[in-house]
C-alpha cells in the first residue's frame, strides 16, 4: 500500500508547491520535461501534416497528377477540409479509448493509424485515395491532439503544469516550420516549373512517417499517468510513478498531499458513481456521463468556456490555421513569385515557433486569462491593418510593394500574438477544468470541437477570400473582440494553485472531498 493514506493527517496550509512557476520550474525538472518534449512529437505530427500541405497545393509537379484538384478551390477546401473532419471523429472517439486503455496506449493507437495514413498519401496517384488518406491521417492526430494535452496535464507538477501542455503546441510550430522550409527546398527537385518532379511533393508527404515511426516505438517506454493508474486500482504503482515523475523522497509531504488529492477524487467518482449508476452497464455510464456535461450545472459551465474556447480560437482563424493551409496563396495575392510566397509562408513557421517559447517559459507566471487578453488585442489589431491593406490594394499589389510587404508584416504579427496566447491556451485549460471521472470525455468533446470549427474554417476560407476579400478578415476581427470580452467577463483563472482555479474545480463536491480526507487521514 502507498504510504500516502495513513499516519498523521495533512494539513492544508503546508506548502504543497515542487518548485517555482515558469522555465526555472522547467530546469528544475529535467526528467518530466524530456517526457514533454517525447511526447509533445504528436503535436509536431499535427503541425507538419497542417503545413504540408501548403506548399503541396502550389507545386507544379502536383497539379500535372492532380489537374482537377489544382484547378478546384472547392476540391481543394475538401482535401484540406478532410484532415480536420477525420480528427473531429478521432479527438471525440479517443476520450473513451484513453479512459479505458490508457493515454499511453491510445498515442500508440493513433500513431498506427497515423502511418497508414501517410503512405497513403505519398503514393496516392488519384485524388480520391489522397483524400481517404488525410482523413486516416487526421482521425490519428485528432486522438493526439486530444490525448497529449491530457496525459501532459496529469504528469505535470501544478507549478509547470501550463508549460508543459503548452510543449504540445510548440510540437506543432515546429511540425509547420519544418514543413513550409522543408517545401521550400524540396520545389527545386528539377526546378519549379514544368520540369519539376513528383518527388518534390511526394518526399514531405512520405517524411512524416520518421517522427511518427520515433513515437509509437518510444511509447513503450512512456510512464502511465498517475491518475489513470488510481483510477484503474493500482494505488501502489501509482504512487511508485509519482516518485518517480517528482524525484522527492517517498515520505515527503508534498507527495502524500498529491497522492490523497488524486485518491480523494477517485473516491468521490466511485461513491458518486455507485449512488446514481447503481445496477448500469459501463456503456449507459458512458452515455450518462457525456449527456451530464450539459445536464449538470457545474459541469455545464466548465463545457460551455471549454467548448467556447475552442470555437472561438478557430474563428479568429483567417491567419491562423487558414494561414498555415492556404499561405502560399494568400501571400501570392501580396507578392510576385512562387519562391517569395513560400519564403514568406516559411517565416511565418519561424515566427510561430519562436513566439511560443515565451508562452512556455512564462504561462504559468502570467496565468491563462491575461495571455487571452493580450493576445485578442494584438491579433485584432493585425487583422484590421491587413484587412484595411487588402481592401485599398487588392487590385494593385503589383505597383504597391511596399503595400504588400506591410501586409505580409501584419501577418506575421498576427501569428506571433496566436502562438503565445490562444494557440497554446485553449490545449491547457480544457484538461485543468475537469474532475478525474469526466476529464477525458470532456477533453475530447472540446477537442472534437475545435477540429469541427477548424474544418468549417478551412473549407469556407478559399470561398470568402474569392468572395468578400478583405471582408474576411474583417469577419474574423469580430471574433478577436469576442474573446476579449468573454474571457475578461466570463473565464475564471486556472493557472497553478490560484484560489479561483481550486474553487472552480472543486466546489461541487468540496464538502464531501473533505470528509472523504479526513476518513482517508
């Protein structure tokens, strides 16, 4: 038995803190930051199959395979469109699966299906089969992009905890950066006009099996989450993966205090469960559990920001995620060639990349409702610039360079306000707002949601941009406001140990959790 319910009792004015907030946090941790960084290469999956395919739809070589689908801002909408439908089912799908057979194996499930996937679409010769492939492809990044974060947040410490869910969102920039630069190269493999050979398009699409071939052999090597372990029975292996994730003394107080935080929650969900379920077969449960989160009203409210979240970070998304899918051609509406298209599409990766280092380094200093803020009003901002730029210039970039570099600037301003703040936010605050019992059908739906408004995005952004133009932009400024306003009103803090993030997650059933402590004490 783990030494954690038993001897004299906790109390809560200890400090129960492993160390301090932000990148010194992380230094203090080598050891679970590795297992972040491992892990995090599902995100970098995510990113790279959501920026290959940029440069794949402009390439020379890939129109003379697939005539149709070049010529066809529709068809291509699909065929970008697709990746995210397939990872709505997948993200919704594996809530379920990592309940009943651990985050862990569910990473190794998704990588499996990741790879059938990818070589479907390197060798895909009409674009019926490259079409299933991405949608094989992203069925297995919606399960990672669902399970990462969720597996991130219950190995992490409180102090570091949004620092390491945001490595997910890191593995992404780099996964787009590595991609664009990748593409950037490979479209001179005989030159980028008539010459140009498939290799050009087919060797991105086909690399993408390495990282993905990395992961699914290191997962044997991953830890099972603690809480995942307390939930299936296993107390005492539990408590040795905790030791071993905290690198502290087995008697120290901080880990009996996590110990009977997670034992308490678990006893809770069983007693609850056994007083409503009384009799019920684990589908209808399961069933009950997910109608729940709307029924009750605790829960209702956590569905409800983290489904918003979700929603609202994908429509802000006409440079975001839209960027990352149609970048070379926004930009060539902007600029002369396609080498400077792709030049610019491949700063926009570097910009990402490095404007999510500091949301790492300070997230869980700065807290997650003031990075919203900040970045709502530095995303808003940009879009009203590149939209003015756009609506005066749309028709005369040609004699306006400098018009169309200023745009190109406001772009990439935009993506670094995206990165630092509600691209890595809306990964964390989903799997910080749950209790144990339905923290992983509630972070499923949420991610379902966001791959469902990611693919509304994605297929309705070609359509608007040839459309109302500049109107676009304008469209999704709106949403930037949003956000603003509903989180300065309406999200509650849940960084760390804040009192406001404690009140939120445990007031529906503070007063039995601490009558279940003191029986556990």
């Amino acid at each position: 038995m783990a030494p954690t319910t038993s001897g004299a009792a906790i109390s809560d004015d200890q400090d129960i803190s492993y160390g301090p907030p932000g990148y010194k946090g992380l230094i203090k941790e080598p050891y679970i930051l590795a297992l972040a960084c491992f892990a995090s290469i599902g995100g970098l999956l995510f990113g790279y199959d959501q920026g290959v395919i940029a440069g794949v739809l402009v390439m020379n070589s890939f129109a003379r395979v697939f005539p149709t689908l070049a010529n066809s801002p529709t068809l291509q909408g699909w065929m970008v469109s697709v990746l995210t439908l397939g990872a709505m089912f997948g993200a919704f799908i594996n809530g379920p699966i990592s309940d009943r057979f651990s985050r862990r194996w569910s990473i190794l499930y998704a990588n499996t299906v990741f790879l059938i996937g990818s070589v479907l679409q390197c060798a895909a010769q009409n674009f019926p089969t490259i079409f299933v492939a991405r949608f094989l492809a992203g069925f297995a990044i919606g399960m990672l992009s669902m399970v990462v974060p969720l597996y991130l947040s219950e190995l992490a410490p409180p102090n570091i905890r949004g620092s390491l869910v945001a490595m997910q969102q890191l593995g992404i920039t780099i996964g787009i950066m590595v991609a664009f630069w990748l593409e950037y190269g490979t479209q001179y493999i005989g030159g980028t006009g008539d010459g140009q050979k498939q290799i050009a398009w087919r060797l991105p699409l086909a690399l993408q099996c390495f990282p993905s071939l990395v992961l699914a052999i290191g997962t044997f090597f991953l830890p099972y989450s603690p809480r995942w372990l307390m939930n299936q029975g296993r107390e005492d292996e539990a408590f040795k993966t905790l030791v071993r994730l905290r690198r502290v003394d087995p008697r120290d107080h901080r880990l009996r205090m996590e110990m009977l935080e997670i034992k308490t929650a678990r006893v809770f969900d069983q007693e609850t469960i056994a007083t409503k379920y009384d009799g019920v077969s684990p589908f209808q449960i399961a069933v009950r559990e997910y109608l729940e989160l709307f029924t009750v009203r605790h829960l209702r409210k956590r569905t409800i920001i983290a489904c918003l979240l979700q929603i609202i970070q994908q429509f802000t998304g006409i440079i975001s995620d839209a960027i990352i899918y149609y970048a070379p051609q926004i930009f060539k509406a902007m600029l002369s060639s396609n080498s400077v298209n792709l030049l610019a599409t491949g700063v926009v990766g570097i910009i990402n990349f490095c404007s999510t280092i500091p949301a790492i380094m300070f997230l869980d200093r700065w807290g997650r409702c003031k990075v919203l803020m900040i970045g709502a009003v530095g995303m808003g901002i940009s879009q009203l610039i590149v939209g003015t730029l756009f609506a005066v210039y749309k028709h005369t970039w040609a004699e306006h360079t400098a018009a169309g570099w200023a745009a190109c600037v406001f772009v990439w301003i935009y993506i670094s306000n995206f990165a630092f703040s509600i691209g890595c936010v809306n990964w964390i605050m989903p799997s910080e707002m749950f209790p144990p019992a339905t923290r992983g059908k509630a972070v499923g739906l949420a991610i379902a949601l966001n791959w469902l408004t990611n693919f509304i995005v994605a297929l309705i952004t070609p359509r608007m941009l040839k459309s109302i133009t500049f109107g676009t932009f304008y469209f999704f400024l709106v949403f930037c406001i949003i956000l603003f306003v509903w989180v300065y009103f309406c999200v509650p803090e849940t960084k760390g140990n804040n009192p406001a993030c404690h009140e939120f997650r445990l007031s529906f059933c503070q007063t039995n959790t601490y009558m279940i402590r003191a029986r556990l004490n």
